[in-house]
C-alpha cells in the first residue's frame, strides 16, 4: 500500500511537471491523444482476446467521439490540475512561513520561558536577601528606624522594638509624640524637618529608659531617604549605645579632676611650708650676719625657691595637660628686668663657685610687652640647668635683640655652660617629658623644667633651641617676639604710705610668724583671726583699715567669708585683699569673687607697698571703696544702654523675674552644652550656646552673651583648643553676673 501510494505519487509528480513543461493546451492535447490511441488499441486487443469481430464503425465512432470529449475533459483536469499545484505551492509556501513563524516563536517562547525562570530567580534572591537583610538588622545591637515624611514611623528592628517595649506592628503609624517626651518628640520633629530642608545628616545624643528602668545613652543618626528622582521620601535612623563610652569619658575626667583637685591641694600643703621657710629667710638676710651666716642663709633661701620652682612645674604641667595655662601681657622695664635676671644667676653660680659673664646687647629696648612671670620662669630654668650641669668653669648669659621697627622687635636670651655637654642623640629628646640628661650623678630633677618651658614658649610665640659639645658644654637659645611700646612712666609718689590697723586671716601658724614679722616691720598693726567665724567676731568689734584674706581657712574659703562680709558692711567696708599659695597670673577671678585684690605667698614688701599706695594713698576710705567699685568694670558684665531703653517700656520688677527666669533655665542649657561638649558634638555646641547667648541678650547680661558667641563661633582661630576654658568661664560667672545684675536692676 505504501509502495503503490509511493508510485502514485510518483505518476502524479511526473505529471505536474510535464504539465508545466508543456503547457496546459499543448499537454491537454497530448494527453487527449495518448487516451483515444489507447482507448482504440484496447478495444482491438479486447476483440482479439475475446475472438471477436472488429466493428470498424464503432471504433471510429469511439475515435471521433474521443476526440470531441477528451480534450476538453483533459483540459478540464489540466486546469483543475494546475491549479490544485498552485494552491499546494501556495500551501507549501504559507507552511514554510508558518514554519518559520512556528520556529521564531518557539525561540521566543525559549526565551521568554528563559526570562521567566531568570525572574523567578532574581525574586527568590531578593526574598532571601531581605530575609538576611531583615535578620541581620534585627540581631544587630543598634537602633534602625524608618519613618515617613508624616513623622509616622514605617518599621523599625528588634532592638527599637525591646527600646520601646512594643511590636513593630504596634509601632506602626505612630508618630515621635506617640512613643516619646513632649521635649524629645518636639526635638526629633525639628531634626527630621532640618534633614528634610537640608537632605543632610543629624547626629545628636539621648538618654533612654528601657520598659525595665535601665537608663541607657545612644547616639542616633538620621539620613534621608532618597527615591530614584532624588526625592527625600522619609527619615531613616540609626542609634548606638554609648553608655559605656559615656562612663569611660567621665571617668577619665573624674580621674583628671581628682588628679587636679590632688594637685592642687599637695601644691597649697607644700608650698605652706616652703613660704615660712622663703620668708624668714628673706627676712633674715636683712639682718647683720656673718659671712658665713650669709652664705648659709642664701643656701637656705635658694633651696626653698628651688623647690618652690619645682612644685610651680609640676602645677604648670598639669595646666598643660588641661590647656589651662593662661598668659598675660605686662609692661615690662628691661632696664629693671635685666638687673634681677643679674640678680637671680649670680645667687645661682655664686654657690658653685662659679664664674658668671654677663653680656648685654646695646640694642635692647627700653620696654617691652609680655607676660613677666613666664618669662622669668623659662629663664630661671635655663639657668637652673646650666648651674646643675656645671661643676666648675663658667655661665655666660647673653641678651641682644633684633628690631623689627619702632614698634616690634625680637629679644634673644642665651645661657651658655661649660658643662658636661649633651651627646647629639639626646639633643631630640632633651625637651621630652620626664626625660634626664645622662652622665651626671650629682644632677637629679623632675625632668619636666624644660618640657614646660619649650611649651611655654611656643605659646608666647617665640622659639626654644639647643647647641651641644659633649663634655664641653651647651648653649639654649631662647627668641621671643614681643611688642615695644613708649615708656609709660609712672608717677612718683610724694606722700609716705600710711600706717594701717590690718586684720590678718590665716591659720597656719608659720604663715602668720611670717606675715605678720613683715607687717610689723614695715610699721603696721596686726591683728589675727585663723577661722572665718573668728575674722567675723573681731570685724565686729574692731575697726580694720585692711583685711588679708587667707583662701583656704578651717571652716570656710575665704571667698564665703568675703560675701558674708559684704553682706554685713557694705560700702562702710574696709579693702579685703586675698592672699593665695598657688601661681596666679590674672586677679580678675580674686576682683569678680568679691576682693579688692589679690597678693602671693611669702609676702612680699615691695608688692604689699605697692597695693597699700593703689587702696590709700591720696583718697579716703569711701573714695577709694568709689574707685574700687568702678575698677570691677560693671560695663564689661552688663548691657546697661540695651536695660535702659528696656526699663522705659516695662518695669523693674518683670526685669527681675526674666531674670530669675534666666537663673532658672541656665542650668537646664549648661547640662545639655555639658552633653554635647562630652560627644564632640559641634553642631550641638554651637546650637546649645546659640540658647545662651540669646537669653542672656535678652537680661543685659553683656559678659555671658560674648562668651556664649565664642562658643558658638566655631570659625575662630584655635576655637577647640579654648572651649573649655570660655565654659569653665560662663559657668563660674553666670550666677555672680546675675547677682551684679539683680542688685544694678534695684538700685
């Protein structure tokens, strides 16, 4: 069957092309011809097969018949024919298309089943890294939160959900005011509307409590959060615990202020002894002596000042530490100067058997700006140092300067020895802390003298070097920059100082021997009190011209007696002059805690005539109490046109309550300042002082509106480096300004 079917199929292709070869007429006509051939060579092989006769009638009849049907039946078919092959080639061709269709949407339907099977894919991943994403956020210790531009928030993780003690569905749709403090909720609104304006970040810090009571301190970061078009569409935020930092901080300065306070107090217990021993001394070389008395006696009083000097390094020390060594700019007559610089290294060399040169430039200026203290200090070391690495030979001090012009020049000190020398090695690190010169047994210190120096010396602009030979000796050179105005002199005084009835309080006994041998000495009467309520008994029935104020008495400072003081007596006071132990280089905080001024121990003749000649002489007791009034510089604490103007539109006593109002929030802004202070947090110092400056412009209080400006001016040269000094400033004045304040508003 197939075979057949084959060959038929065969016949019929043969014919298609023969039709095509021929024609349609031309093969219609053949075609019609090979049928009647055929037709008539049947019938004669059927008659001769059947032995029957041959009917030449019927056979032409079927011949001519034949000839009239079959071609046009063959034609007929030939039509039919062609166009049943140009249908199936039309089939073939649409098949063909069909085909390639079929098989470009095979390749599409490959390739989109492919793109299928990528996206599946692609979104599994994605699931899975949001899952990760997701635990990774929850098992992290840090706050993550994400609100809308509602203030709404969206989700946060685990740790903000254990913070809030509520589920993150719980949470959702809740605003700040909803979870929070009014005062923290409305402090989030304005950090998110600044990141919203700015589409910058904000950092600030605060204090949480867990659903259990724990207190604890995170640091929280807000960002934007940026769409495609670069739209900020919510605030996401971070927050990490910094209560460990927090404490770590406070103990390091806890530790820094116990070791201040401890300073500070073995400074003040040691140097009680030292000032009886620095002052009898003094006192007993005024005396007839022997040489030989003398020369023990020198010793005496050089070793005291020498360990003196020591404690005066290790306070200074610790100044550097805090950044609090403050310098002052004085007038200084070189003339005078130069004779004491003299003075000091001849004491010095002079117990060694030393041979001292003294070489002086002629270009020296008569007088200078800087801060004198300092500079004897820096100098007093130098020569400490060359004496102390000197057995025998020779010190040279050199002084000569340069001039700039009429108004400027630069001093230069050289100390050169003729002792042991340094190797080039310790060249660099002889200004080390705690570092010693090796090779000299007999030299022992502290090792902090020239450390402190060089620091001192870089703040008052000027430069500290060294030149070394060992075993031959070395040479420090000390260059300082300083400001050369005219002479300014001063009046001489043409009245005797007067004689004063003084009420000395002390309670260390060698301190009074001390005092109060000077004071007589000098032609004065003294009366001591060695308490603060026995200094209060004898005011009371005794009438003092003066008042020398120990600062640290048994049962109160001397800063509390002052007030109780002036709290009983007024103006009809008499001057109240501090004596302080410690180093001191500025009497402006003595002048603002209630003195009339400020002196050193051991009492000195020279410095207590001096003050004497600025309380009394020329003016009485109330004029001078008018001067002295003046001298505090009120117009430097308060704004007194702006409280004017304001006086004449309200009246004193809704003044007084805006300042007790002042009083009342100032600690509130002085905590949060203390925070940011604590995480450097600048913006928020700058934020924080920006509060404290406007409040106190708003009560006249000039002195804390300027210190709060430099807070908030971070712009300013060396503006960290000061910081905390202009706070431990606002602090210690803020409330005394608001006392000058109160009292200006009732008068």
């Amino acid at each position: 069957m197939t075979l057949s079917i084959f060959n038929l199929k065969t016949w019929v292709y043969y014919y298609v092309e023969l039709l095509k070869r021929l024609g349609a007429f031309r093969f219609s006509l053949i075609l019609a011809f090979a049928i009647i051939s055929s037709d008539s060579l049947l019938q004669i092989l059927l008659a001769y097969y059947f032995h029957d006769t041959l009917d030449i009638t019927a056979l032409m009849r079927s011949f001519i018949l034949g000839l009239l049907i079959t071609p046009w039946a063959v034609y007929f078919l030939t039509v039919v024919m062609g166009d049943l092959e140009e249908a199936r080639q039309r089939l073939d061709n649409t098949v063909v298309r069909l085909q390639v269709m079929l098989n470009s949407d095979h390749k599409k339907a490959q390739d989109l089943e492919k793109e299928i099977i990528e996206r599946q894919r692609t979104q599994l991943q994605l699931e899975e890294g949001s899952i990760l994403l997701r635990s990774f956020l929850d098992t992290s210790p840090d706050l993550v939160f994400h609100r809308d531009l509602k203030g709404c928030f969206v989700n946060c993780n685990k740790a903000m959900q254990k913070l809030m003690g509520k589920t993150e569905q719980q949470m959702l749709g809740l605003t700040p005011f909803d979870i929070y403090d009014d005062v923290y909720a409305r402090q989030v609104v304005q950090h998110d509307q600044q990141i919203k304006d700015t589409q910058q970040e904000q950092l600030h810090e605060y204090w949480f409590q867990y659903p259990n009571g724990r207190q604890a301190c995170f640091e929280i970061r807000s960002f934007p959060l940026i769409n495609t078009k670069k739209q900020c569409v919510g605030i996401i935020g971070f927050g990490r615990d910094i209560t460990e930092r927090k404490r770590h901080q406070e103990s390091l300065e806890k530790a820094s202020r116990d070791k201040t306070t401890f300073i500070a107090t073995i400074s003040h217990e040691l140097r009680t002894p030292l000032n009886g021993i620095v002052g009898l001394s003094r006192m007993l070389l005024d005396e007839p002596l022997s040489v030989e008395q003398r020369q023990y006696m020198k010793t005496i009083h050089m070793s005291a000042i020498t360990l003196g000097n020591i404690f005066n390094d290790i306070v200074d020390l610790d100044k550097l530490d805090r950044r609090r060594l403050n310098l002052v700019s004085n007038h200084i007559n070189m003339y005078d100067f130069v004779n004491d610089l003299k003075s000091l290294a001849f004491i010095q060399t002079e117990q060694k058997g030393l041979l001292l040169n003294f070489e002086q430039g002629s270009m020296l200026p008569d007088n200078i700006e800087a801060d004198d203290t300092r500079l004897r200090q820096v100098l007093w070391n130098l020569i400490s140092n060359a004496v102390k690495f000197t057995q025998q030979g020779h010190i040279t001090i050199r002084l000569f300067a340069k001039r700039q012009n009429d108004q400027h020049a630069i001093i230069y000190f050289e100390v050169e020895d003729s002792g042991i020398g340094m190797q080039d090695s310790e060249l660099d690190k002889i200004f080390s802390l705690y570092y010693q010169v090796q090779g000299n047994l007999h030299a022992t210190g502290t090792g902090i003298g020239l450390a402190v120096s060089q620091q001192i010396v870089n703040a008052m602009g000027g430069k500290l070097s060294v030149k070394s030979v060992f075993g031959k000796g070395s040479t420090f050179t000390f260059s300082l920059p300083v400001h050369c105005p005219k002479e300014n002199k001063k009046k001489a005084l043409v009245t005797p100082l007067p004689y004063l009835f003084i009420l000395l309080v002390e309670d260390i006994e060698l301190n009074i021997l001390v005092a109060k041998s000077l004071l007589e000495k000098l032609g004065h009467r003294v009366d001591v009190a060695k308490t603060g309520q026995q200094a209060l008994d004898k005011m009371a029935i005794n009438s003092y011209q003066l008042i020398l104020m120990d600062i640290q008495l048994p049962d109160m400072d001397g800063f509390q007696v002052t007030q109780t003081l002036r709290a009983l007596y007024g103006k009809s006071l008499p001057p109240i002059v501090a004596l302080t132990a410690n180093v001191f280089s500025d009497k402006s905080v003595f002048l603002e805690k209630g003195m009339d001024d400020a002196l050193g121990k051991p009492l000195n003749a020279g410095l207590l005539n001096e003050m004497i000649a600025r309380l009394f002489l020329g003016v009485d007791k109330t004029d001078n109490h008018k001067k002295i009034e003046s001298t505090t510089d009120i117009d430097t604490v308060l704004n007194k046109s702006m409280l004017l103007e304001l006086l004449e539109f309200i009246s004193t006593a809704i003044m007084l309550e805006n300042v007790i109002l002042f009083k009342k929030v100032m600690p509130k802004y002085l905590q949060i300042l203390d925070s940011h202070m604590t995480a450097k947090n600048k913006k928020g110092i700058v934020n924080e002082a920006h509060k404290i400056k406007g409040a106190a412009s708003a009560v006249g209080l000039m002195r804390i509106q300027l210190l709060a400006q430099k807070l908030q001016s971070p712009e300013l040269p060396a503006w960290w480096d000061n910081i905390d000094d202009w706070l431990s400033l606002l602090k210690s004045q803020y409330q005394s300004d608001i006392i000058i304040l109160q009292h200006w508003l009732v008068e």
